[in-house]
C-alpha cells in the first residue's frame, strides 16, 4: 500500500480484466422500424423506446420442448409422400389411409349395416354401390354423401340421385333412371340412347330389339322431335325400320319394305302430308318401290326397285315386239 492506503497493483490473480459490457444489440426490427421515424414523428419515437425495452425478448427465440423430436417425424412423413408422388404410389397410399380411418370408424361402432335402394330398374345393387364408392369396409361416419351423389350422376343411367345417411349405420340411396327411348347408330356402331340424347349404354340386344333406329351425326339430339312427328302419320311409323338424318339438315325415312322416303329440309309436314294423300288414293306405301322423292316442293319422284324396274322393262320390251302373223296357206 502507498501512503494513501492504496494497493500498489489490483488484486486480480493475473487474468486478463474483462472488458465493461457495452449496450446490448438491437434487433433488426428496431432498425427497420428506426427508417421510418427519420421524421421525428412522437408515435415512431413511443413504439421505439417500447421496443428497445422489449429488445432482449424478440432476440430471444422460444423452443418449446419436443420441438426435435417433432421435426423428425414430420421430416421422414414429408420424405415418404414425396417418394409416394415421385414413385407413382400415391393413389395406392392414399387408399391405404382411407381404409384405415374405415376401420377405426367401424371399430367404433359406425359401421354400414343395412344399404335401402330405390328408383333402380335397369341398373343392379351392386352396380350402384360401385358407382357410389359403397364397399365392405366403408364406413358411414367418413362416407362423403355429396360425393357419392355426384359419382351416381355421372352414371349416364342415373338421371337424379338421393344419398342419406341415418346414424349410426344405415344408409338410404334413391335414383331416378333414364328411360331407353331409341337405337343410335354412327360409325357402325350402335347405341341405346335417352329421349335427350345421352348414350345410356352399347346396344347389347334384348330388352332394346324394339326401340326404333335413328342414324346419323346429330340423330340422337334431334330424334324425339323428329319421332313424335312421324307419330302423328301411323301409316309411316308403323312401317319405320330407321330414320336417317341426313347432313345435319334433313331426314330420310326407310321403311321395312325397303322404301326410301327422302324429305325436304324445310316445310317436312306438308311433305308428309302430300305422301299420306298419295297412299291413300295409289296405295304409293305398299308398291314395288325403292324411293319416294318429297324434296321438290312441285313435283314427286318415284323410283322404282331394281326387281319391278327389269319387270317393267321386259314388260316394254314385250310390247314392242313385232307379232307373228298367223300360219301359211
């Protein structure tokens, strides 16, 4: 000690002093927020001075605990969907959870035990449960009754459908079917279609042997109306054997004796109207014919068969022939 009682040198067992801390860091938020108070403005200096109280909490980041072990796990879970996405297996995966959320749900009691179908005719029970997404392992808790729906309206058969589930495991389905109306054929290919023309389905033969036959681009749209007209003259629809649309714009009509009746594009009413009369007076729909012309609005053409055409003509070349006279002196 000196005489002012001092120690000559600090007591500090030789280390090094430590430097006197210095202010702590400021965030970066305070210092974007500090660009926008360069105006002075009073509320910007308050939010400051907050924020440099609460400096050394937004510094400091909170883990909560597990938060490891959970990032671990949502690690491999990501991993695996990409590899199922990547590998094509996502269909497959996704399946898989999907039966085993049924599962779970049926183990609790929400299992499917009675299935009441109405409205079917042409369509069987296993065929709308099919459509439905219905199965063995369905559960009625997790069964989508508005999807369901939708995929049994997808069915061209299917017109209208009812989907109701009444806990804890009945399920109600009622459909409202479309009515087979007529044979469409296009392509060399034909179908059964409806009254608005949607292809319910291939033409497999019975029950549809009977539907009459509308050919042509466009034929299936337009057959209802064209059909109910032939309705109104029985002596054609009776005799129908197929209705040709022709280009879009006109109909033939072929008869089962095999008379091509060919009408006009505009004005076909009266066109039938003037057959009716002529089969009325000439008997024109049961003769030896292969076509009846109705295009020109003046004038009818008839063509006759190939078998009355060579009658015809042996029967003019008959009368042409020069008569024997009769026998010598």
């Amino acid at each position: 000690m000196d005489g002012g009682r001092r120690l000559a040198e600090p007591v500090t067992d030789g280390a090094v002093p430590r430097p006197a801390a210095g202010p702590a860091p400021v965030s970066p938020l305070v210092r974007i927020l500090t660009l926008f108070s360069m105006a002075g403005s009073r509320p910007m200096r308050t939010l400051r001075r907050w924020l440099d109280r609460c400096s050394p909490f937004i510094r400091r980041a909170w883990v909560p605990h597990g938060f490891g072990t959970t990032a671990v796990i949502l690690l491999v879970l990501a991993s695996g969907i990409f590899g199922a996405v990547r590998g094509g297996h996502m269909q497959v995966l996704v399946s898989e959870l999907r039966d085993t959320r049924d599962a779970l749900a049926n183990a609790v009691g929400f299992r499917i035990t009675s299935v009441a179908l109405a409205g079917q005719r042409h369509l069987t029970r296993e065929d709308i449960l099919r459509i439905a997404g219905v199965t063995g392992r369905t559960s009625l808790l997790f069964l989508d009754a508005n999807e369901a729906r939708d995929r049994l309206k997808d069915d061209p058969w299917i017109a209208d459908a009812t989907v109701l589930k009444l806990y804890p495991g009945r399920l109600h389905i009622a459909i409202t079917e479309r009515d087979a109306f007529a044979l469409w054929q296009r392509d060399g290919k034909v179908e059964v279609i409806a009254e608005d023309g949607t292809v319910v389905g291939p033409f497999t033969g019975a029950p549809f042997t009977n539907l009459p036959l509308v050919v042509g681009v466009g034929a299936a749209t337009r057959a209802k109306d064209f059909l109910a007209l032939l309705d109104l003259y029985p002596a054609v629809r009776t005799q129908l054997h197929a209705a040709v649309l022709v280009a879009e714009r006109r109909w033939n009509v072929m008869l089962k004796n095999g008379i091509d009746i060919r009408l006009p594009e505009t004005d076909t009413v009266a066109a039938l109207d003037t057959l009716i009369k002529l089969n009325q007076d000439k008997k024109l729909l049961t003769r030896d014919l292969a076509a009846i012309d109705l295009r020109l609005p003046d004038r009818i053409t008839v063509q006759l068969s190939d078998e009355a055409a060579a009658a015809a003509r042996a029967e003019a070349l008959k009368a042409k022939a020069p008569k024997k006279k009769g026998g010598a002196a």
